[in-house]
C-alpha cells in the first residue's frame, strides 16, 4: 500500500508539472484552444484519479489497523 501512495504522489505530481506548463503556454499564447482544453482535463483527471488511490490506500491502511490493534 506504501508502492500505492508513492506511485499516486508521482502522478500528482506529474499532473501539476502538465497541468503548469499548460498554464505556461496558455499565458504567452504558444497554445492552440482545443488542444489546451483537452490537456487541461487531462491533467485534471490524472490528478482526481491519483487523489482517489491516495484516499483508497488510506483507508485500506487505517482498516487494516483497526484490525490488527
């Protein structure tokens, strides 16, 4: 469950790095409007969905504790 939290903070991480050089783009017009949309979700979703293994493992850890406390 720790490989789960390491991997999903990478993810995170990985969306804000997308999710920044998109905003980087957009701010100096170097974007094209769709393509800037579709990576804007992108990264939103890579981030909710990485959020969602975050919040699965914690539970799955603090379950197994209560059951073995």
């Amino acid at each position: 469950m720790i490989d789960a939290l390491n991997i999903a903070a990478t993810g995170l991480q990985s969306a804000e790095t997308r999710l920044e050089g998109t905003a980087h783009r957009t701010a100096f017009g170097r974007a094209e409007p769709v393509s800037t949309s579709v990576d804007l979700i992108t990264s939103i979703r890579d981030a909710e969905a990485n959020a969602n293994v975050v919040r699965t493992s914690d539970d799955m850890v603090g379950t197994l504790l209560d059951l073995f406390a």
